[in-house]
C-alpha cells in the first residue's frame, strides 16, 4: 500500500504553554522496549522482531472503541466571579473518550477530565457536556453555572494540564479591599484533601508545587484580611500519566492495524480526522483484499514527542532489500477531544 499524496493536515489546538515530553530512547513504544542502543541504531541490520527486547504487538492493550457503558458527569462548582472557568468532572468510557464543554475539548486522566477556560457571560450559563469515542458513539450532561460580582481576590496558574511529575505555578492577585483592608494570612491546600501545604503571612506563602502522581486535582486558597473577611478560591489542574498516554496513541495506531488486517474499512477510517473520514473509507474499500497487506506494511512506532493535544511520532518499517524506512505520523485532538491521526 502507498499512502503517499494522501496527506491529512490540520490545525491543531495547542493548550498554550503546555510543555513538550519527548519520550526516553528506552520507553516501551507499541510493544517494542528498545530499538536504539544509546541513540543509535545497533551495528548492521537486524529485523524489528529481532532486536533485544521487542514484542511488537498492534497496541490494543487498552479500549479503545470502548463498549457497553458511556457517560459523563459535571463536578465543577455553581459559582464563580471569573469571565471563563476551567470545568471539571468524571466520566465512564474507553481511555480515548473525547470530553467537550460547550464545544470546548479537554483533557482527561483515568475517568476525570478538565475542560479549561470555558467562557461565562454574566448571570447564569448553561453547561453542555459530551462525551465521544472514536466511532463516534456519544453521551451528555448538561448542568449551569452563574458568574457573580468580580471579587478582588483571584490566583492564577500557570497550565491546567501537565504530565507527572509537574510543577505548577500559581500568582496570587490581590486587588483593592473593601474599608482599606490587607491580607493578614493565607492557607493553601494544593491537593484539595488532607490538612492544609501552607498557612501563614502572604509574602511567605509558596508559588509552586509538584504533583507526583496522575489526577484531577482541586487546590483551595483561603485568604484572611485584616478586616476577618475570608475569600475562598480554587484552581484546578489535570496530571496526566505519560505512559498511559503513550499507550493510548500506540492503540490508537494499533487499532487501524488491527482493522485494516479485519477487512474492516469502515473502522479503519475511525482513527482518521473526521473530515476525513470519508475519503480514508473510500480508499480503503477499494483497496478491498489487500487490506491485511496494507496493514503489514505500515511500520512501528518507535518514538516520538507530545504536546496539549498533539503528538508526532516516528514509524519504522522493514524492507525485503535489508533496509529501514522511517517516516512521520502525527495525531491530534479533534474538536470532540479524541485522538485521531491528522497527518500520515
């Protein structure tokens, strides 16, 4: 099979600031542990299926279709003072569930999810939640928030999302206080559970924290001013695991191996972009009894890098002549938030 001049690009919506992870020479990639010694190919050639440590599989270690049940679930507060908010929640799904807010895709991270910055008109805004696989099936929730008075206390963080383990930074934006007050003390719950990371005076309190572990995670600040008024504010943030990342994107290409080797055009053509969708179907329909050798000949991914939303990977194919083709595969985030191949 020959995919060249079929080409899919396009845009891609990056979580600004959302720090790039290239994966380590020694990262199991679809099954294979190392196919580099120290960055460099090992001496001579020697078959994929025979270098140390290689178990190539299609990927499909993890659902990726899903079946049987689907939904989603609003947690995030009634009330807030600011112009957007950062949406949170649960879901029940395969690993590659697409989560949208009003259309707005997010993040997820086991069966939790964070949709940032939706925006909010003043009064009451309705919450539209939809949760999408990559077939397409999907399920909703619906829910409402109301923006209140700006209040002259706020934090901002530095990125919502990250991969553990991942230092947030938070500023702190005090504003002018009602009767001339100041803060006189703060407490700081990073994790949103447990007893309190910091209490004490404002000019101590601490900018930044690392989250080891994968999760959605609510930190709370409790500002106290010299009047004994209290502000609460609360910030979100989603870590993600980057192998279970890494492993969805592998089953994610897996999937089209495994579809392609069934004669399954129609699920084939699932992991491509949807305005594609259509175009992949067709050709691979036409390709008829050659798909299960199409599939063969389409390569393992070795390594890659991965962004807010994105990730180009590197496929490695053997030739009959004793050679190595490489070439480039980039997926990304569609707007319904699944992942699917924008560019082949």
């Amino acid at each position: 099979m020959h995919l060249v001049g079929i080409r899919l690009v396009t845009r891609v919506a990056v979580l600004a600031g959302l720090s790039v992870i290239a994966f380590p020479v020694e990262a199991e990639m679809c099954g294979i542990d190392r196919i580099f010694a120290d960055g460099y190919e090992v001496a001579g050639f020697v078959s994929i299926t025979q270098l140390g440590g290689s178990g190539i599989s299609p990927g499909l270690t993890q659902s990726i279709v899903g079946s049987g049940t689907l939904s989603v679930t609003l947690t995030s507060p009634s009330t807030t003072s600011g112009s957007s908010v950062d949406i949170a929640g649960t879901f029940v799904g395969p690993v590659n569930t697409g989560i949208t807010i009003n259309g707005i895709a997010g993040y997820t991270s086991g069966s939790q999810f964070l949709v940032p910055g939706v925006p909010l008109a003043v009064g009451s805004n309705a919450l539209n939640a939809v949760a999408t696989t990559l077939p397409g099936s999907t399920a909703t929730a619906s829910g409402s928030i109301s923006r209140t008075g700006a209040t002259p206390i706020s934090v901002a963080s530095d990125r919502p999302v990250g991969y553990a383990p991942f230092a947030e930074k938070f500023t702190y934006l005090i504003g002018a206080l009602p009767a001339g007050a100041t803060i006189n003390s703060v407490a700081i719950n990073f994790k949103g559970t447990g007893p309190n990371d910091y209490s004490g005076a404002l000019a101590g309190a601490p900018t930044s924290y690392t989250y080891l572990q994968p999760g959605l995670y609510t930190a709370q600040f409790q500002f106290t001013d010299t009047n004994s008024v209290t502000y609460q504010v609360s910030r979100s943030v989603l870590i993600q695991d980057i192998a279970v990342q890494r492993g969805m994107l592998c089953d994610v290409y897996g999937y089209l191996k495994d579809r392609l080797a069934a004669q399954d055009a129609t699920g084939a053509s699932y992991v491509y972009q949807s305005t594609e969708q259509s175009t992949f179907l067709s050709f691979f329909t036409a390709l008829g009894s050659d798909m299960p050798a199409a599939s063969s000949q389409l390569g393992v991914i070795i390594n890659g890098i991965m962004g807010g939303g994105y990730a180009d990977l590197l496929l490695v194919r053997d030739n009959a002549d004793q050679t190595r083709s490489g070439y480039p595969l980039r997926m990304s985030q569609s707007a319904d938030g699944v992942w699917r191949i924008s560019e082949m």
